[in-house]
C-alpha cells in the first residue's frame, strides 16, 4: 500500500494556501479526505484488475475446456460481468450517498469490495465442486460490481467537495491516483506470487493475490472511520435539501448530464482497461513473453507511470479539463497502434517492451482527472453522487467491463493482433465530441456564498 507521505507531498502546499479557513474544512482534515479517497479507489482497482493477472491461472480451474483461449475468454466473460452489475450498484449507492451522506456510503462500499475479493481467493474449483464454482466466482464478481458501482464516483464527489477552490484539478487527481496505484499493485502482488514454482502457482499460489485484499481493505476502513462528511453534504443538511428521490430527480432534470457521463466513462474505460488489462495478455498470447516477466513489467510500467495521473491534474487547474482530456485522447490514439506494433515484434527486448507500456499506460492514466472533474462538475452537489454514479456505471458496462473481451474477440475475428488499438480510437473520437459540446461551467452548489463565489471564480479563470 502507498504511504501516506506519497499523497501528503502533493497536498501539503497546496491546502496551506487556502486563505478562508472560516469557510473550508482544517487541512488535516482535506488531506484525510483526499487520502481516504484514494484509499478506496485503491482497493476497488486492485481487487477488479487482480482477476485480470490471474486469468491466465484460473481460467482452466474454473472453466476446463478443450482449449486454453476457450477458457481465457469464459474468463474475460466473467471479469466483464463485475461491470454488469455496477449500475445497480451506482443507483444504490448514489441515493445512499445523496440521503444519508457519502462517508457512512463509502465504508460500506470498501467492505463489501474487500469481502467479495477475498472470497474469490478461497473459492474452491471445477475439480471440487464442478459447475458450483463457476457460478460462486461469477457471484463473487457481480457483488464486486455492485460495491464499485458506489466507490469509485463516490469517492470521485466526496474528494471533490473537499478539494480546495483554485485546486480542484490536483483534488479530482487523487480519485484515478489511487486507482492507478491499484492497478499497478495488481501485478506486482501477482509477480511475487509467481516466484513460486508453476506447481504451486497453479495449484494454490493464484489465491494469494485475492486473500491480500483483506489486509488492504482493513487499512482503508481505519482510515475512513476517521474522516467526516463532505462540507457541502453537510451544508445540505443544514439547509434541509437533503433530496427524497435523487434518483428520480437526476432522471428527470439532469438526464443530458447522465449521458455525457456515460460517454466518457466508455471512453476512459475502454482506454484505461484495454491497456492496462488486455495489454498483458497480448504481451503473453501474441508477444510470447513468459507470465511472471510480464507481470512485473507490468507492475513497473504502472508504478512509474503515477506520474500522468497528477501531471493531469495540475493541468487542468492551469489549461481547464477540456483542452487536457482532448489533448490526451489525440495523443494516445496516434501512439497505440505503433505501440502495439513495437511491443509485439520478433527481437524486441523486454526494456522496450516496458518502455513502451509505460507510455500507454501512463497517457491513459491522464485521461481520468480532466473527465473526473466534469463528472462532478456536471450535476449539483444535492445528486451529484446519485447523477456521476449512474452515468459512470453505464459507460463502464461497455467501456471497462467488455474492453479485454472485445479487444480479444477482435482480434480473434480479424486474425490482426493490433486490432484493438481500432477500439481506442474510435472510443477516443467519441470523448473528443462530447467534452467539445458539452457546458464549461460546472453546476450549482450548497456551499456557502462567499466559497462558492470564490471556487466559481476560480473554475472560470482555470479555462
């Protein structure tokens, strides 16, 4: 897990600034916000792209075949039904967090992430128990689906309501850092874990990436406990405009912001997930590299590329969330194909190999922040969790969910392994279009009126 003092060191001078300390929460009190933030976007990312890694391993234990691909892609059909479940999860969740506050929402959701994961790891196989096992993994993801319906947008409009006001592209930063974290945690547990012989590994050392999520998901629920709700949910309260029927409210009056949400929640998915979890089975099927060297490649790769992730972020406090998401988008469309190229040539070495996955990887990990912000930006703050997570989720079914089984199946039909940089392009067209159209100024808040006049300013001299 990443110290503290990774995400103190960003925050430290940034919260010192603040110059209104009548208005805004104490700064130790906004770092534990941010931290605990990313805290569980951690945990939500590792226990999602660790089934990823282990793909490989659990494929044939749960779903014997004929064929090692067969398996691979029943595999990948399970990995995207944790997807399936996350608008459930999102409509849930976000009237939770919209009516009874977003802390006592996100504990919850981080336990049953933590417990979902951990049972995959004791889960026993097809050998054991025959076609119970597949159904209990599936069962097992579906319950991960719904407790990351209500995280990931969840901790996205808690960090955000916290953030400072000339500050809120650095803030909005944190939710995918910690993502990112846990993504590149994933692999590195997994390419520890492969140091055992390959009979170990394949007969019970595939657990042990799953079983670290309880440790993990302990962590995080101590340092949330110590954490208070979001000033402008607490602002809500105080007023009385806590919403009845958030759902029902976002439906009817902010359903154009639902599906802007949803487009560029595929757009990030579809690039973030093709990356950092088909990349490492195209290195294993297409490039031929051994398991555990492209685990740890991997693991490197992500850990050095955290970097894009709070570059992103200072920009769009200093160029404004479109022109960084549009900037980022173009860039990585035009670097995927000859990427993939590169990565899967005869000779190439695994140094480049690395390097080049670093790249991707780390230009996709730029692209949440400037798309977080308008996530939260585009509703109020009285359904903003119940708006972002509904609209998130969708886009998420078919951009993060199907995107290791649709650049699979791609290249299947085509017979071209650099077919899914296509999937990326074409989903990096349809960010593009909806940032361009869609409003630069965020939607109202609850805030007190001086903040708010303050934080508005602020947005508007940002773009």
């Amino acid at each position: 897990m990443p110290p503290r003092s990774l995400v103190t060191l960003f925050l430290h001078n940034e919260v010192g600034k603040m110059s209104q300390p009548n208005l805004v929460p104490s700064r130790s009190l906004v770092r534990r916000a941010a931290v605990a933030g990313l805290l569980g976007t951690l945990i939500e990312s590792y226990d999602f792209a660790v089934y990823a890694y282990l793909v490989v391993y659990t494929a044939p234990l749960f779903f014997p075949s004929g064929t090692q691909g067969t398996a691979v892609l029943s595999s990948l059909l399970v990995f995207a039904a944790g997807f399936v479940a996350r608008p459930l999860g999102g409509l849930f969740f976000g009237r939770m967090g919209d009516r009874i506050g977003r802390r006592r929402t996100l504990v919850l959701t981080v336990t049953l992430m933590g417990i979902a994961t951990f049972a995959m790891g004791i889960l026993p196989t097809h050998d054991v128990i025959g076609l119970a096992a597949p159904l209990l993994l599936v069962l097992a993801r579906l319950v991960q689906g719904f407790s990351a319906g209500g995280e990931l947008m969840g901790s996205a409009t808690f960090v955000a309501e916290y953030a400072p006001p000339r500050r809120r592209g650095l803030f909005n930063a944190m939710t995918p850092l910690g993502f990112s974290i846990g993504v590149a945690l994933a692999p590195a547990v997994v390419g520890l874990a492969t140091l055992l012989t390959s009979g170990h590994m394949a007969s019970w050392g595939w657990r042990i990436p799953f079983l670290v999520s309880l440790p993990l998901t302990i962590a995080c629920l101590v340092y949330r406990m110590r954490i208070e709700d979001s000033p402008e949910f607490k602002a809500l309260v105080a007023r009385q405009e806590v919403p009845s029927s958030p759902v029902l409210e976002v439906l009817r009056d902010h359903w154009r912001a639902v599906l802007r949400v949803a487009a560029l929640s595929l757009t990030v998915g579809l690039v973030g997930y093709t990356t950092s979890a088909y990349l490492p089975i195209y290195l294993q099927t297409e490039a031929g590299l051994p398991k555990g060297t492209v685990s740890l490649v991997a693991a490197i790769a992500l850990f050095l590329a955290l970097p894009f992730s709070l570059a992103s972020g200072f920009a769009v406090d200093r160029f404004g969330r479109r022109a960084v998401l549009v900037t980022v988008l173009v860039v990585i469309t035009v670097a995927v194909f000859p990427g993939m190229f590169l990565m899967g040539g005869a000779g190439t070495t695994v140094f480049v190999v690395g390097a080049v996955f670093w790249l991707l990887v780390g230009l996709a990990g730029a692209a949440p922040p400037p798309a977080y912000a308008a996530f939260t930006g585009f509703f109020p703050t009285r359904v903003r969790y119940t708006g972002a997570a509904i609209g998130f989720n969708l886009g998420s079914i078919l951009g993060a969910g199907f995107a290791p089984y649709a650049a699979a199946r791609l290249t299947a039909a085509t017979g071209n392994p650099y077919a899914p940089a296509l999937l990326i392009a074409a989903a990096a067209v349809l960010g593009i279009v909806v940032i361009l159209t869609a409003p630069t100024t965020d939607a109202g808040s609850t805030a007190p009126a001086r903040l708010r006049t303050t934080d508005e300013g602020a947005r508007e001299r940002a773009r």
